[in-house]
C-alpha cells in the first residue's frame, strides 16, 4: 500500500477510535485504582510463592488490577515473535490471553503493520491501560502510538489513535503515554510533558531542561496526578534525579520530590495516599501525600527477595503487595517469579542472631551474596543499612556524614562494605578487626587457599583490615615497541618515548594535572602518609619531583571520553592506555588496541618502583565492637570459598580464591574449536568506533605467553590502588595554585604537608 493509502486507513481509524470511546461513557479514560492499600512503613513482610506459566518467551511489563495480574511481552506467533498481552490470576496459576482483546485492525493492509506494547498500567475497577505503537514494515512512516482502555476481558472501552501526535506535539520520539485521573493524557517527549485532552488535542506543554533523553518516565500518583521522573545535569556537570508533578490548575510544574543520588532508581505508581514508591538500595521507598520526606517501607534483605531484580510491584488489599522478579535474562519470561508479601509481626520471623551491615550504595553482588547467607544460616540474619539513600543532589555525601555520626555516636555496623568510605582514618582508629587470625584457623581456608599476594598487599603493619573476592589490577599499557620490555619506569623515559611519537600524540587518557596526580596518590600514596603512626611527608623530595612531573603535563592533555580514547588508541594518536586488566582475556584487548605486543609499564616514578596495583572489585571489613565476631566471620569467610561453577555463577574478575584462580586460568585458556577442530573466537566485543566504521575485538585463548606475562606482572606488584578521597581531594585542592603557576613548587609541597598532616591526625 502507498504511504498516503495506509495514512488515510489510519486517519479513519482514528475518528472511528474516537466515536467509539464517545459512545462508552463508563470508560473515563483516567479513574484513578481507589483509595488504596494501607501501608505500614518499616514492617516485617513475609513472601509466599505462587507457582506460575505462561508461553510468554520474554516478559516486559506487568500491573495489578481487579482480581488480575497482566502481563505484557512476545509469545510466539504467526509472524516469529509477536507483542502478547496475558492476564494472570492474584494467586498464581496459567496465564492466558485476555479473551476478547484485538490489536486494532487494518484490513486494507496485505501486511499489517507490527505491534509492540510499550507499557501497561491498572485503571478503576479492574480495567487496563494499554499503549501500543504501530509500526510499518517500510519503516517509512512514523508508529502509529496508541492508548487504549481494557476490562479485564480485553474488551475496548477507550481508545486515542493519532498518526499526527508527533507532529501536533512539535516532538521527535514518544517516551510516555499515560492517562490521569481526571480523564486527560499526558505524553512525555524529549522536550518535556504535555496535557492533552481526551480526544488528543494538546492543552499546554512543559518544557524539561538539561534532562538527559529516556530518562522520562511518567508515574500516576496514588490521588490520580501524574508525575514524571528526570534526569538533570546542571552547568557543573551534576546530576539531579527527582520527579516532578504536573500542576494542571498553574499549568506548570508543581511539587518536586528528591530522588537518590544513584545512575537509576526504579520508581512505581502510587495507590491510595503513597503518592508512589521508588527503590533505593536495598530499601522500599515512598512518599505519602503531605509528607516532608520520603519513608523506608521495607527492606528486601528481610523478605529474602532480590529487590534488583523486580519486574512488577503493586500494593493489594490489606497493606500486602504483590511482586513479580526476574530471572538471570533480564528480559526472559524463565525464571520470573510470583509472590505476595503480607505485613506480619517482627516476631514472627525464625529466631536468629542479627548481624548489622553497613554499605554506600548496595550492588547486586552483595545482595545476591548475603541473600545466600540468610537463606543458608540457621543461626544468622544480616540486617543491611544502604546509607546512599540519604544522599541528595544538593548533599552527596549526606550517607556517609550519617554513618559517621552514628559510628562516633556508638551505633557501630559489625559488617561495612568499605569500598567508597575511605576507611584508611578508621583503621588508625582502631574500628576494624584484623582478620588474618580468622583466615589462619578457618578449616576450609588458609593463607595457601588464596592468593596471598593480593592480600598482603592490603596489609597495615602486618594486619589485615579489609578482604574481597575479586581483584583487578591497575596499570598503565604501552607498546612495547614504544615504552619498551619492562615494569617500571621513571617520568623522563615516557617522555622520551613520546617524543618519538606522531606529532599531536598524546601521553594518556587523564585531560587534567589534577587527574594524573589523583591517580599517582592512589598509586603510590602510602609513601608518603603513615596512617599508624599519623606521619605525612609530602615536603620530601619524592612528593616534590612527583608534583613537578605532574605539573609539566599540558592543560587538556587528554580526552574523558572514552570512544575518544578508543579511536586515539587505535590511532596512534594516544600513547598509554590506564585502563584496569579484570581478567585474563584482557591483554588481549590492550593487544588490539595498541596495535600489537604491550608492556604494563605501570605509573612513572623516581624511586624505581613498579607502578602498577592490585585493586579490590569490593572491600569489606568487621568492625572491632562487633559482639558477634564468630557470625561475622561466618558471613565474610563466603567470599573467599571457591564457586561452585565459574561458569554459571559468571566470575569474570580474577579471584581472590586460589583453586578458582587456577580454574579460570585453565577456562580462558581452553580454545573453542568449531566442528573442523579450527580454534574459533570466544567472543567479540565493540570497543568504539571510528569514522562510523567499527572498533571490535576477537577474543581467543589465552596462550601460554600471555599468561606468563600477567603472572609476571601479578608477582611483582607490592601495593594496593587505593587512598582516602579526602586526603586526596587536599592535596590535589592545593596543587591547584602550582599548576597554575601562582605558587612554587616548595611553597606548595610545605602547605600541603600542612594541610595534610592535620586533617591526618583529626581523623586518627
């Protein structure tokens, strides 16, 4: 059919949509879902598991409404893989297609245009809001988008079908189509949200600025507005993260509720008076309506559910909710389970010892990791505090100022995830436990049973304050042809060896002074602080030479970017790349992108030594007030035991844990051959792209050649990336006058020692 054919067929099918919605008047297209459920914030909520199926393949959104759950993914059809919508009963059982639902027709079309369903959410009494998107095999014609109102049968009660709608609303892409209490849509477009009415027709739009695209996502609060979350970045660089309601009576922006300070924080529609919920960490989060601050509902450590993982959640009747969790494919309908969590009383729970755990900001690693342990010990529970939920985007550091007050007040985690807390000051302190003498006596462990190195590197006079179950290293990699066959080397050879670069080449990545000497403090930081005995020694002559080595690199010496530093690298035009080696295929990556062999020649020093660094993926550590040191212990000890199966449980980091170091050595160098025995690639991974063409790397396996040079380069690290944020941000502040050339060079290293050896001592 010719373009102008199949926009008049859909044109018709718009008024036709429209006259029909006119003519159901019980179908007000934005009834709110009732006044709610009635939820008790910071209770104890136990799951039930209902069994499930469906012949959903993959599974992308779901809702509660009336007795029904709906679901929304592909099943497989006449035409492969097909946008389904499923309903579900509460209480479990086989999904199945709602009976009288109809995608909308075409019947002048020889082959109708492809639907996908963008999103689904509940209306009143039992009804579903579905938005679909039309779009055409030629792909010449913009989708046609579409919001419909269903029973719970499936049959039509309210329909908006526009073609033009991209064009009425001045607007490239379609984030959101939602309908709001009151009977209006609101659409979400890159340029911000517009009211429109229910016939389509745009009433006022509001405009979004410095919000990143995508991140728009519109929410329907529990009293019928509706909100959408952003993503903002002010003219500093930070970002904001929030959601901002629509005030229809002003016609503009009315409340606006801080989110957590995080990369992505699901948020979910309200009911009743949680205007809506939003996760954050390990926490349940909502805001009620006239609230001053947000409310933890729950914790998911406590219900023995993953909260990363969460495809639906929807409060029901008698302050319980429904979730729905996906499997290990984020998108795959297998493995995706049902489950209601009712309210119970905290006695109720199994009598276990509680084990508190402290975190900035919980990853999936830790959770899958104590969510075993719970669900393991008969005799423990761990309780975990994400203290980023206190974050805001005008206080960043409100978490970790929160953990400090409650430390220094006596409230002292046994567990603390110590990656991002700078722990170096607490350790001088005294507030960690060493745990050599647990790994010394543990029957299934021993100082043999991992690799040793890594953790006596970590040490501080002869203890050991943090373990970890991954390591990476950090190293500066250069040609071999251009940096030569070594470890180390000192600030003149690189810049020998760039001048015998390409005109215009650049020495590395870092595009500031302040950069490189960041990154030589976390280096090689402890040379010049003794947190023990509270001795700094930056007026020395090593600090000195280090500062005026970093003080000649040019201003904008190099690029953040890292597609930028891909094509540089590639290119020639970048002679040293700073990225970390996580595995043993890694070298072969450092290979394509220098174009050949490759040394870790590390970062440049005066003293001779090696500069690269052994860098935990995750630091912990058990404080010393702990009153349960034995059930710590019980806990820290999992992260060190061998994995049952490297390839299942996806360890891709070198291992702390010696038999599964020595297995994932033997894995990645194991070829895969095809059915002619011809070793074939592993993988293929694009890294970038230049001139539009891409930059993709073949991973094989690893010879024995690249083996030996990562374990030589493995036996000769002595030190740990790491150093106190703090510290760092002092020294690198008041470097800043030098580089500048406002101040010498002594009078900066004496400030500094100044500056530093106070701070220092307060924090011992």
């Amino acid at each position: 059919m010719k373009k102008r054919t199949l926009a008049a067929l859909l044109a018709a099918l718009t008024l036709l949509c429209l006259a029909a919605c006119g003519e159901k008047e019980e179908s007000s297209p934005g009834e709110g879902t009732g006044g709610g459920p009635s939820l008790a914030s910071g209770a104890v909520y136990l799951p039930e598991e209902a069994g499930w199926s469906s012949d959903l393949n993959m599974l992308y959104h779901g809702c509660v409404s009336g007795d029904w759950i709906f679901l929304s993914g592909t099943a497989r059809g006449e035409r492969g893989d097909e946008s389904a919508l499923r309903r579900l009963p509460l209480e479990g059982g086989e999904a199945e297609p709602l009976p009288a639902y109809q995608p909308l027709a075409f019947p002048e079309e020889k082959q109708p245009p492809f639907l996908s369903i963008q999103d689904i959410r509940p209306g009143a009494d039992g009804t579903v809001w579905v938005w679909e998107a039309y779009r055409s095999l030629s792909a010449v014609d913009d989708p046609l988008y579409v919001l419909r109102q269903l029973d719970g049968e499936g049959r039509e009660l309210f329909c908006l079908a526009d073609r033009d709608l991209l064009r009425k609303l001045e607007s490239r892409q379609l984030f959101g189509l939602l309908a709001d209490g009151a009977g209006d849509i609101c659409a979400a477009t890159e340029k911000g949200v517009s009211v429109l009415s229910p016939q389509g027709e745009p009433r006022f739009t509001l405009e979004l600025e410095g919000v990143r695209d995508g991140t728009q996502k519109l929410v329907r609060l529990g009293d019928g507005r509706v909100g959408v979350t952003v993503e903002a970045r002010d003219p500093a660089g930070n970002d904001s993260f929030s959601l901002r309601v629509i005030d229809k009576d002003k016609r503009d922006w009315g409340q606006s509720y801080p989110l957590p300070a995080n990369s992505y924080v699901p948020v979910y529609d309200g009911s009743g008076d949680a205007l809506f919920f939003y996760g954050s960490g390990d926490s349940l989060c909502l805001w009620r309506e006239g609230a001053q601050e947000m409310e933890v509902l729950l914790k998911w450590m406590d219900t023995g559910i993953n909260g990363d993982t969460l495809r639906l959640l929807a409060p029901l009747a008698g302050g319980r909710l429904a979730v729905m969790t996906r499997g290990k494919d984020p998108f795959s309908a297998g493995g995706a389970a049902l489950y209601t969590l009712s309210p119970a009383d905290a006695g109720s729970l199994p009598e276990k010892k509680v084990l508190t755990y402290a975190t900035m900001q919980l990853l999936g690693s830790e959770k899958s990791a104590i969510l075993a342990f719970n669900n393991a010990s008969p005799d423990y529970r761990i309780e975990v505090t994400d203290y980023s939920i206190y974050n805001t985007a005008e206080d960043r550091t409100a978490g970790i100022t929160r953990l400090v007050t409650e430390i220094s007040a006596g409230k002292v985690p046994d567990i603390l995830n110590v990656s991002t807390l700078g722990a170096e000051g607490w350790q001088a302190r005294g507030l960690f436990e060493d745990l050599w003498p647990y790994i010394d006596s543990d029957p299934e462990l021993g100082r043999e049973e991992l690799m040793e190195e890594v953790f006596q590197s970590l040490e501080t006079g002869g203890k050991l304050y943090q373990i970890g179950g991954s390591f990476r290293i950090w190293t500066l990699t250069g040609a071999k042809s251009v940096v030569g066959d070594r470890m180390a080397w000192t600030p003149e050879d690189l810049w020998d060896a760039l001048a015998a670069m390409p005109e215009g080449c650049i020495p590395l990545r870092e595009n500031t002074k302040a950069g490189v000497l960041s990154n030589l403090l976390y280096s090689f930081g402890d040379r010049f602080v003794d947190w023990e005995e509270g001795v700094c020694r930056f007026d020395g002559p090593e600090f000195r030479s280090l500062l005026a080595f970093c003080g000649s690199f040019p201003d904008g010496a190099g690029t953040s970017d890292v597609n930028d530093e891909i094509t540089r690298l590639c290119g020639g035009q970048q002679m040293l790349c700073s990225w970390q080696l996580t595995n043993f295929q890694s070298i072969q990556e450092m290979k394509y992108l220098l174009g050949g062999e490759v040394s870790f020649v590390g970062w440049p020093n005066g003293w001779g030594e090696v500069g690269s660094a052994f860098l935990l993926t995750e630091s912990y550590a058990m404080s010393s007030a702990c009153q349960d040191k034995a059930g710590a212990w019980s806990f820290l000890r999992t992260l060190l035991l061998p994995h049952a199966d490297l390839r299942v449980d996806g360890l891709t980091e070198f291992p702390t844990n010696r038999a599964d170091f020595a297995r994932l050595a033997e894995l990645s160098m194991t070829p895969e051959v095809d059915a002619g025995g011809r070793e074939i690639s592993t993988r293929r991974e694009v890294l970038g792209y230049m001139n539009g063409t891409e930059l993709a790397a073949s991973y094989y396996a690893v010879t024995q050649e690249e083996y030996d040079q990562l374990m030589a380069l493995y036996s000769a690290i002595d030190k740990v990336y790491r150093w106190d944020r703090n510290l760092a941000d002092i020294v690198t502040g008041e470097a800043g006058a030098y580089f500048a050339g406002d101040r010498s060079l002594d009078e900066t290293a004496a400030l500094i020692q100044s500056r530093a050896s106070l701070y220092v001592n307060e924090q011992r």
